[in-house]
C-alpha cells in the first residue's frame, strides 16, 4: 500500500503550462438540501469531508459547448479550468472550517479526445496531478491501446492508480503496477479505498491489447481486501469503481437479487454497482462511473444501505456531496448535498467561472492535438440522434462504412457511437465526437449462410445495438438465439445461402469484442480507412445531407 503524496498546486502542468494562476469561483445560489438517510447523532456531533469525484474524462480538458443539453442553444462548459477553480475553492473552505476533502477518479481518462489519445493519456494523469488526486480506479478504456500503457498511466500517477482486481490470467495474481488499495487520511478518519475495475474489460478491449491480464470477480475481490484495509486502520471503507449504477435502478432488484446469487463462473458478465453494493457488506460509499449516466440523487441499497455516487463524465460535471461521519466513533453516518443541484455540479461558466491562465494552457495544448479539426466539412440539415436501439445516426454511420468499402452490408455497434451530431455546419471535430476510437475498416467476404450466422449473433440474447446498412431484417423475439430471423434481404431481395457477399464492420468487432465471436474465426482484409475517415468522407460527398429513419431491423414478438 502507498500512501497518498499530495503534490504542489503551485507547480505547473508539465505536459501542458509552466504555471496556473488561483481562480475566482462562482457558485449557483442555494442552501445546501439536507439528505434523506439520518444520521447518528447531532449535526455537532459529525465531522464532514467534502467529496469531490469525476469519472470518464475521455479526455476531456478542454472547455466547450453542451450541445447534448441543447443542440440550437448550447451553454458553455469550462471544463478542466472550471474543474480546477472549484477544488481549489472547497479545499480553501475547507481548510478554514477544519473539514475534510477526498478527490477520488472513476477511470477512462484519457480515450475520446485528440489530446488524451495523442498523448496516450500521459497529458490527462499530468493534470490529475497537478489537481492533486488522492486516487483513482482505471476503466476499460485505459487498456484501448494496450495493458502496457494502462501500466504506465499507472506509474506516472503521483497518487495511487487503483485495481485489486486487475490480475494475471495464468496466475489469478494481482498485476504489481495497480495497487488493490490505498487508506487516506483527512479531517482525521481514515478512509480505506479499493479499486474494482469492470470485468467486461475482457469482452470491452481486444485480447491482444490485454495480453495476459484478467479481471477477477467485483464481490470476491473487496471480501478479500476489507479485512486487511481495515486492520491497517481503515475507519470509512469506500468502492472506487469503474462500474456504475445502471437507469432504471428503481425496477431492478429482483434481477439484482438473482444475480448476485449465482456464483462469478454462473453470472452473465460482471457485477455493477448496484449489484456489488447489494452482494457485500464490506463497503459504506461506491464512487462509480462507466456508463456515463449520473446520479443527482446518490443510490442506496436498501439491504446493505451502502450509498452510491457517479457523474455523467467527459468533464461535464463534478461529483460533491458532504460526508457525515460521527465524531466519537468514525464511522459513516450520512451525507448532505454541498450544492442546489444536488450531488453533481455541472460546469456551466456562468456558474464556475474557468481561471484565464489556466484555460489558456489547456486551449494551447488542445489547439496543436487538434488542429484542422474546425474545420467546415459539410452541413447536416437534421439533427442526427441517438437512441436505446436503432437509431439514424446508426444507419449513416453505417452507411458511410458500406459506401467506403463498396461492401453489400456494413454493420456496427451502438456502444461505438459516442454522440448525437447536432443540424447545421459539421467539422472534423464534431464526427471526431462521434466515432473517436480510429477503429479499421475490416472487410469479410462470406457466404449467404454465414452472413445468416453473423447477422444472428448481432441479434442474440435480445441485443438491440446492431446498426445496419445494406440489409432489412425482421428479428422474432419469441425464438432462441441462432434462430431468431425469420426474413433477411440484401439490396431488396432475399438472402442467397449459396451466394458471396462482402460486409464490413470496425476491426474492434473483428476482433471478437463484445460477443461476436464468430468475427475472428472468419478471413477478412483491412480496407485502408478507419471508421472516422469513411464517416468524414461521406458527409463531404453527401452535403448536405437530411437522412430520414426508416427502421432497418423489425422486431415482433418482443
């Protein structure tokens, strides 16, 4: 274990500026709203420590427009800059009313933006140092470009970068560059922190970026390490994951209950948050993230009472909530919301106004990782939307693929797709948003029956994150898997088992990700275009371009 070492805030960002300057905070008007869950003893009798938390950067430092709030009319984040003002603030506050402060990060920093992927994440952990992190937790996305570099964002760190599950597959070892957890000390309690990292990483990354890494089960990992946490002093136990908290959470319980009942080897994929937090006592807070959906109202288990908190990330927003722990016996004993808004503060500028020099430093450093990205490429005359299911940014998506490999069908996933695209002028950086992973374009050529058997996959078990071009299918829900459609057509007519057609798709599904299991038993070329080129390119030869939703996949008996 490695005890937190708080580095200078006066020094600069090394990757980014020589200095920053302090900044002037302005906070939404407001009392702070009292939490439902009581608390033990007079408010006298608590000590409170502020937590502070992010998770999914992607790489997000820049400040910029929040066209997912409204596209005609976005208001202004501030992103990495407005981040920075607030902590400064509430550490100075802090500090003057005698409170403690946790800054903790749920994982994916760096994935998603031309600076973060540029510079592999190392500009991303320059900041988090610089701020002063007191740990984080990696994500799935920290492995994209191989278990190598996960390793070295890990020991760039100046704080501990978090995964007791994070081991070696032949092993069942824990990895020696991610420590399994860290106890930091504030306002006088000790809290011990674990790191669980999510277990689909193995279905999320292709395995050749993850060698010989594997991820232990969530519940078995923090059983393991409580007891251990705790006889090193740890007071407050706190999950650090990047799992989250799933919409929906309200109508879940049953599934969560049987779940977490089956043994890890029984269970379909990891545990997430909710399922975690029910499954082990051990725990009293769960900082999460993963699904980029955030908790304005923080969750609690009504078996366990462990209480969760997440963000929506990319910067958008920061997690603080006021912990209450009881002064004689250093235990958890509630929370109070730090903010009108509750446990998430967004970054507008008008309410946290970004330091100048600071946001000079990362526009700087974002303006060279990103330059010929404003850039006019085209004009989209309707917004292009997303949805739980098909959507029509998912149909041009898709069709740029097949127009850029002249295949007969072209398929991805949903998951893939980052954002809306919002009407009007489109540039590099908006598909940038879009698709960011610069995956290739991988070309199959197949028979009819095995493009039956690839299209069967992309409808098995209920999923509904296939988006398609080239092809209409008719899904029958009430059918097993491997049987489930009952009418395919390519280019109008139906589907010849005996005839060869070409299909293409991202090289991160080739590979296997995310169930396709058949991909990598099948030869297939690369086409010399990754996903965001073939996207680019369309839109340039297409402008304008007013697409409208006509349903691809039609499902009956659902």
């Amino acid at each position: 274990m490695r005890k937190v070492r708080r580095v200078s805030h006066q020094s600069g960002i090394r990757a980014l500026a020589a200095s920053w300057a302090a900044a002037t905070l302005i906070l939404c008007s407001g009392a702070p709203a009292q939490a439902e869950r009581p608390h033990v003893g007079a408010r006298e009798g608590v000590l409170r420590v502020h937590l502070l938390h992010t998770n999914d950067i992607h790489g997000y430092l820049g400040a910029r427009e929040a066209g997912f709030m409204n596209p005609e009319f976005p208001p202004a984040l501030g992103g990495a800059a407005s981040a920075a003002a607030y902590i400064k603030r509430v550490r100075s506050e802090a500090a003057v009313a005698g409170e403690g402060v946790l800054l903790l990060d749920g994982g994916d920093v760096f994935q998603g933006t031309r600076l973060g992927e540029s510079t592999k994440g190392g500009a991303i952990i320059e900041w988090m140092n610089e701020i002063g992190y007191d740990a984080m937790v990696l994500g799935n996305h920290d492995f994209d470009v191989g278990w190598e570099n996960a390793r070295r964002l890990a020991r760039m760190a100046e704080f501990p970068a978090l995964g007791a599950n994070v081991a070696i597959a032949e092993t069942g070892e824990r990895v020696a560059w991610a420590e399994p957890y860290t106890i930091v000390e504030t306002a006088g309690v000790r809290f011990g922190i674990v790191g669980i990292v999510t277990r689909d990483t193995k279905s999320l990354v292709p395995a050749d970026q993850l060698g010989n890494v594997d991820f232990l089960p969530a519940d078995e990992t923090v059983r393991r390490y409580a007891p251990e946490m705790r006889e090193k002093g740890a007071e407050v136990m706190v999950a650090l994951g990047h799992i989250g908290v799933p919409p929906g959470y309200e109508t879940r319980m049953e599934s969560v209950e049987q779940k977490v009942a089956l043994s890890p080897d029984e269970r379909e994929g990891g545990l997430n948050a909710q399922e975690l937090v029910h499954a082990v006592t051990e725990i009293d807070i769960m900082v999460g993230g993963h699904i980029h959906w955030g908790l304005r109202k923080p969750y609690e288990d009504p078996i366990t009472h462990t209480v969760c908190f997440q963000t929506y990330g990319r910067m958008s927003g920061l997690g603080h909530i006021v912990l209450l722990i009881d002064e004689q016996t250093h235990t958890f004993a509630g929370y109070e919301f730090a903010h009108a808004d509750g446990a998430e503060v967004t970054l507008f500028t008008d309410y946290v106004w970004p330091n100048p020099e600071h946001k000079q430093a990362i526009g700087a450093a974002v303006a060279v990782a990103e330059a010929g990205m404003d850039e006019v490429a085209g004009i989209v005359e309707v917004h292009l939307g997303r949805g739980d299911a098909e959507h029509i940014l998912g149909q041009v998506v898709a069709d740029a693929f097949r127009e850029a490999a002249g295949a007969d069908v072209a398929f991805t996933n949903r998951g893939g797709i980052r954002t809306e695209l919002r009407r009007g002028p489109v540039t590099p950086r908006d598909l940038y948003e879009v698709l960011p992973f610069n995956n290739e374009l991988e070309l199959f050529e197949v028979t009819g029956e095995t493009l039956r058997e690839i299209l069967e996959t992309g409808v098995s078990g209920g999923r509904r994150d296939l988006e398609l071009s080239g092809a209409q299918i008719r899904v029958d829900q009430s059918k097993p898997d491997g049987q489930k459609l009952d009418r395919i057509e390519i280019a109008g007519a139906p589907i010849d088992p005996a005839g060869h057609y070409t299909v293409v798709t991202t090289s991160y599904l080739a590979q296997g990700s995310i169930g396709w299991d058949i991909l990598p038993e099948l030869s297939s070329k690369s086409i010399g275009m990754n996903d965001l080129e073939a996207f680019l390119r369309y839109i340039e030869a297409h402008s304008p371009i007013a697409p409208h939703f006509v349903p691809r996949i039609d499902r009956i008996n659902q």
